[in-house]
C-alpha cells in the first residue's frame, strides 16, 4: 500500500469519527427528552392505577354498605 493511500484512509477514519461524534452529540438531548416523557407517562400511569384502585374499593365499600355491612374505617 503507497504512503498516499494510508494518508487517504487515516483522512477518511477521521471524518468518520467526527461524524459519528457530531451523531452522538446531536441524539444525546432527544434521548434524555425521551426518557424524561416516559418516566412522566410512567408516573401517570401509577396514577391512574392508584386511581383505579381506589375507585373500585369505593365501590366494592358502597356495595357492602348497601347489602348491610358496615364500612370498614380507616
């Protein structure tokens, strides 16, 4: 392989770093905006779950109260 040839790759191989450097810079803030959107969405669902939860204990409480149970405290 000629000197010129080496000289070439080594010019190549650096822009290919400097690409895949200046990709990693530009993905790095989506990616932390996207991992801060699914702890939010997470955050919602537990939530919602919690939520959820309750309301059908509220029922299930409503319903015994209703057949003459007394409700549970608290």
């Amino acid at each position: 392989m000629a000197s010129g040839s080496q000289t070439e790759l080594f010019k190549r191989a650096e822009e290919a770093i400097r690409r895949s450097r200046e990709l990693c810079a530009a993905t790095r803030q989506p990616s932390k905006e996207v991992r801060k959107g699914i702890a939010k969405v997470q955050e919602t669902d537990r939530k919602l779950e919690i939520a959820l939860f309750l309301t059908r204990e509220a029922k299930a409480a409503a319903a015994l109260s209703r057949h003459g149970f007394p409700r549970r405290e608290r």
